[in-house]
C-alpha cells in the first residue's frame, strides 16, 4: 500500500466506524458480499449502505442509516456495508446487486435478493437529515417484518 492508500485508509476509519460501531457487517471484498447476499432468507431484509468519504452526502446518510435502523421500531434483519473508493471490489460487487448506476453514498433495501427501495446520492445530497430519516422509516415499515 502506498502512502496515499494509507492516508485514506486512515482518514476514512472513523466513517467507516460510524456504521460498523452500530452493528453494520463490513464487508470488503466481493466474496463477503457474496456470502452476506446469499445469505438472505426469501422473506428477510437487509439494508446497505455504500459509504463513501463525501462529506456534503455521505454526512447526512450515515447518521440518517444508524438511527433508523436502530430506533425504528420496524427493522431489517441484516445490514450491511461497503466502502467506495477504499474496498473497490466488494463496493463494485455489491452495485451488481443493486443494480442501479453507481452512487455513492447511497442506501439500499432488499428482501430476499430482491431491491425494494434505493436512495441514492442525488436523493441524500441537500436534503435535511430528518426528511432522508423518513424516507428509510419508510421503506422500513413497508418491506421489513414487524
């Protein structure tokens, strides 16, 4: 790793702690994300995150993401994360699942392998942290079990 790669390594640590300190799987290569994707049942959940250093998106989507997911009431069985720009494979690998132009940071829905709601960048970016907070309640309460 050259000294650039380990400045960002470094630098992107606590964002990356943000969701794993909530209990998002980190998953870093394409063959963790395949074992996590494989490893939805039909009827569960799992939301995604694909993080990203952005400050002026991905500062509003991973606080928007961790309190969602654990104060909604309503809430996926499994979640997850990737990292753009830092675990490229696995972030690459895991746009194949969501299949929908590459955006980071943005968030993900599944049940079972199926993608029932997706936010991306455009979606996250300049918005108020409570209006994107909605949106996830949202999807929560329609797609996961109660």
């Amino acid at each position: 790793m050259n000294a650039y790669e380990e400045y960002m390594k470094e630098m992107a640590r606590p964002m990356r702690e943000e969701l794993t300190g909530m209990a998002f799987n980190d998953l870093t290569t394409a063959e963790e994300v395949d074992r996590f994707m494989k490893g939805i049942g039909k009827d569960e959940t799992a939301f995604v995150v694909v993080n990203s250093v952005c400050g002026c998106a991905a500062g509003l989507a991973r606080p928007a993401a961790v309190t969602v997911a654990e104060q909604n009431p309503i809430k996926p069985d499994h979640k997850a994360t990737v990292f753009a720009g830092q675990d490229k494979e696995a972030t690459e690998r895991m746009r194949e699942y969501i299949g929908q132009a590459p955006s980071s940071p943005s968030m993900a829905l599944f049940k079972g392998d199926a993608l029932v709601h997706f936010v991306p960048r455009e979606n996250i970016e300049g918005r108020d942290v409570h209006d994107i907070m909605m949106d996830l309640k949202e999807a929560f309460d329609e797609n996961c079990s109660k």
